[in-house]
C-alpha cells in the first residue's frame, strides 16, 4: 500500500521544496527500510526538487504474519486469512506504519527547520487506494480539517464498467497546513475509515488518540463517529476519549457525547443524559445538523455488521440528506438572485462554508445565540487563515433571533435551516415579527424535518423526535399551514420544495418553504 507527501515551495519563500526532507527526518537522496509488525516500511522521493519534493512511504505486507495470532476463535474463515486486501488497500495498517516510521515529525519536532515545523506550508497527500466505500465519508472526514478533497471510487474492473465501483477509494488531499497536523489527520482518520483495528484495542488507545487528536479532534463534526471507530467500538473507551478530548479541547462534554457521526446506526451503546442545549435557537453542531441526528437519539447496537445493506443504505442516507440540503439551500438563494445572506442559526457553520465557496455570495453574516458555536464555527472555518478577501464577506454574530435587532435589515435573504423547531411553540410569533417584518428580507428560506417520513428511519423509535432538542416536527399539512399564514401576515408569497428521498406516501425527509416579497411589497421597497 502507498501514500505520497507533496510539498511545494511558495514562490518567493526562502526554503528549498527538499526540505521536507528535514520535517519528516528522511533523507530525500536514500532509500531507507524500516521493520514494523507485519512487514517492511520503504521511504523515498520520487521528487525531490527545489520547487516540488515528494515523499513516498510503501508498507509491504507479510500475509503470513498477519494470521500469526489470531488463534481459532478468529471469525475469518481459513482462506480469507490469506487473501484478502489487507497488503495493499490503504488501512490501520498504513496509519501505524505512518506513526511508526515519521514518529518525530508527527509530534512537530524538527531541530534542524523548526521555523518550518511551526508554518504551513503547502501540501497534496494522495492514497490511491483506499478502504473506504463510499466516498463522501472521507471528504466529510477530511474537509472539516482544511483540506480540498478530491475522492474518486476504484472502478471494480476497468474493463467491465458495468459492474461498478469496488470498495475502494482513490484520495487526494490538498491544502496549507503544518506537516505535524497532516500527519496526525492521516494517522487518525485513516484508521477511521478502515474501521477494523489489526490489533488488540486496549486503554493506551484512548492516549494516543486524545494525544495525537489534540487540536482538531475534539471540535470536529464526526469525532463521535471516528473515536468509535478508531478505538473498534468499545464503548468504555470511546466514553474516555470523548471527556479526555473535551478537557483537551475545552468542549463540552455532553456536547461530544451527543456528536452523531456519518453512520446513522453507530450510535452509542447506550442513550447520553446530559444536560441539553439551553432552550431557544442554540444550535450546538449544524454540521450533523438535526435532521440527520434521529437516529442518534435511539439506542443501537454497538457492533455493526459492515457488510449489511441496511448499514450502507443508512450511511448513503445520511450523507445525502445533509448534503442535499445544503444544496437545496445554496440553489434557492441563487433562485431568489441574493447576493448579501444570513444565515440565523448558523451553528457551527457547515452552511456558511457552502456559501463562502460561491462566488455569488458577497456578504454572509452568521447568527447564533451560543458564543461557543460561534467559536466552533470560527475555527471549523479557519476565519485567522482566510484570504482576506474571503474573510471580508463573512461576518460572525451573537444574537438571540426572537429579539429584533436593526443591524439586520435590508439583506437580500436570510436562512432558518433546521431552526425553528428548536424554538418553543409560543416563541415563534417572536422570531416570526423579529425576521419577517424587523429584518424583512426579500426572501426567506426555511427548511424543517417532515414528521411523517420518521417512520422510514428503523431505529427512530416511535413518537420520538429525530434530536433531543427539537419542541416540535411538523406534518407537511402543519407546516404547509405555518407558511401560508406567515406569508400572508407579512405580505410574502410562499413556494415549497421537497429536500432529500422522497417516499410516495410520506413525502421528504425535509421540507422547504421559499418565502419571496409579494410584487407590491417588493416595489414598496424600491
């Protein structure tokens, strides 16, 4: 298996591209060996110039060694212990070999270049074949970390198209990011997304975890899911790392707790009753944004079957609804012609990213009454790395959406996506006047869950909500109902749009209301 480490020299820095060479403490003009458990480490440089130097590291696996060990209580059957793709998908496996072999440099140690240890500097990391079957799974892992992701499916066989892609991944990370931080996203993630230690999972798991996630670990949108799976879902364990993590990173603990991964159906073993979210619109973490997190309201099954369909269907689910949504959004906007946005809720900021990537987007203001989701949201953004050109389109506010507030006024839109149902029943006429008429944008985008589509989750128990803070969901009917009424009350037309998997009976996962100024409203303005 490989993985490749490209850096590139900025134009007009003072260091050579070869000094990758010192941060990972390899000489680019050796081809160095190193023994790991089960098998040989290579290191060299099939570039190594001024401009551009890579650093290659092959792990070759000894099958044998692999079965030593696993005694006659293994689950493998006696072929399948000796072939398999375990030499040569990137895995666990590599990931220990990455710790291994540049254990200095993933601890940011470089006495010879310390200046550059501490700077980032520019990077592409590619891993052409990864175990990973569905591909947004690694970029929802790796872009919340700064990084372009490009993730392509291995074809199963190049010649026979037909027969899809095969369980792997093609991945290229690109981005500006200390070598030290890259290293310890590859040796954390990519154990994630292999999901299947080769090792023996014990308690100093849980310190090289917390150890080597300090800094990004603890704020990410899945860290749930990726403790989980790193550590092979030992619940005693994953519980440690998630209130270590917190102490490391000062987050909360309930919140960590409460995270919801990509699985829809790795949830806890058992429920979290920790304090909830102060009422009103606290949004703790819009990245795994309400909608998606019913299922982790309910208790499942700590092992799952990775080769079940019912697995995959639900991981493809919940990936698509928080994607689709987003995108729903982003298109209604362009819809409405809105160039100056705000985003009220906005949480953690997985819809301001969105909306900072389109160009069409001249002013985006964040709104959330919880300062710490703002703080989450500031660095989930990386605002202190920001182009300054991106950084001046984007405003982030504390403020409590049931209260006016003149300084939001006159934008063109403004989003409540996955919002109003965290607001208590008799607060909504509040928010209602505070956005509708106070601000009174000229369009307004809602998105809420549909109830009725809450018997398509299996492990949603009946009568629940899909997240502990919701105060309501509403049928399309009720919220077909709410919209009419607001529009008419504040001279708005209203159209709706369905979000995510539509069921003939039950409509979508999501609703969405477009409510735009009435013509005469409109002209008023003008």
């Amino acid at each position: 298996m490989l993985l490749t480490i490209t850096a590139t020299a900025p134009p007009g820095a003072d260091w050579p591209a070869t000094d990758l060479g010192f941060l990972l403490h390899k000489n680019p003009g050796r081809v160095q060996a190193f023994s790991v458990t089960y098998g040989t480490a290579h290191v060299f440089y099939p570039v190594a110039g001024e401009q551009e130097c890579t650093a290659a590291l092959l792990l070759e696996v000894d099958p044998i060694a692999l079965v030593r060990g696993r005694g006659r209580t293994s689950q493998d059957f006696a072929l399948s212990q000796y072939v398999n793709d375990r030499p040569y998908a990137a895995s666990s496996l590599l990931a220990s070999a990455l710790g291994h072999v540049f254990r200095t440099a993933l601890r940011g140690r470089c006495d010879q270049r310390p200046e550059l240890a501490a700077m980032a500097i520019p990077l592409r990391i590619e891993v052409p074949a990864l175990i990973c079957r569905e591909p947004e799974l690694a970029v929802s892992l790796f872009e919340p970390l700064g990084w372009a992701v490009e993730a392509e499916p291995v074809a199963l066989d190049p010649a026979f198209p037909e027969w899809g892609a095969s369980r792997y991944t093609k991945l290229t990370l690109t981005g500006t990011l200390r070598l030290s931080e890259a290293l310890s996203h590859l040796f954390v993630l990519l154990a994630a997304l292999d999901g299947a230690k080769h090792y023996w999972v014990a308690n100093d798991e849980v310190d090289k975890l917390v150890r080597v996630g300090e800094g990004w670990l603890g704020t990410h949108p899945m860290r749930g899911m990726i403790a989980r799976r790193y550590l092979a879902r030992r619940q005693p364990l994953v519980r440690e790392a998630l209130a270590r993590l917190a102490e490391v990173d000062d987050v909360e603990p309930e919140v960590l707790d409460n995270a919801v991964g990509f699985e829809a159906v790795e949830t806890e073993s058992e429920p979290v009753d920790g304090p909830h979210p102060p009422r009103g619109l606290t949004i703790t973490d819009k990245e795994g944004a309400p909608g998606e997190q019913a299922q982790g309201s309910a208790a499942a099954p700590a092992e799952v079957n990775e080769s079940d369909p019912k697995v995959s269907q639900a991981r493809e689910r919940k990936l698509s609804l928080a994607t689709a949504r987003r995108a729903a959004v982003v298109e209604t906007l362009h819809e409405a012609e809105a160039s100056r946005v705000l985003d009220l809720g906005c949480g953690e900021g997985a819809l301001l990213r969105d909306l900072l990537k389109d160009k069409a987007f001249t002013e985006v203001v964040g709104i959330d009454v919880s300062a710490r989701a703002l703080q989450m949201a500031a660095r989930k953004l990386r605002v202190d790395r920001l182009p300054e050109r991106v950084k001046a389109r984007l405003t982030l506010r504390q403020g409590a959406l049931t209260y006016t507030d003149a300084a939001l006024a006159g934008y063109d839109a403004a989003v409540l996506m996955e919002v109003i149902e965290h607001v208590d029943p008799h607060r909504l006429p509040a928010l209602e006047h505070a956005v509708f008429r106070a601000a009174h944008p000229r369009a307004v985008v809602v998105t809420t869950p549909n109830i009725e589509y809450n018997a398509r989750y299996e492990t949603l128990e009946a009568g629940r909500f899909r997240h502990s803070d919701h105060r309501f969901e509403w049928t399309r009917a009720e919220f077909r109902a709410w919209a009419e009424r607001v529009a008419a009350s504040y001279e708005y037309d209203v159209r709706f749009k369905p979000v995510g998997e539509i069921d003939p009976e039950l409509g979508p996962s999501t609703q969405l209301a477009l409510f735009t100024l009435t013509k005469k409203e409109a002209s008023a303005d003008v």
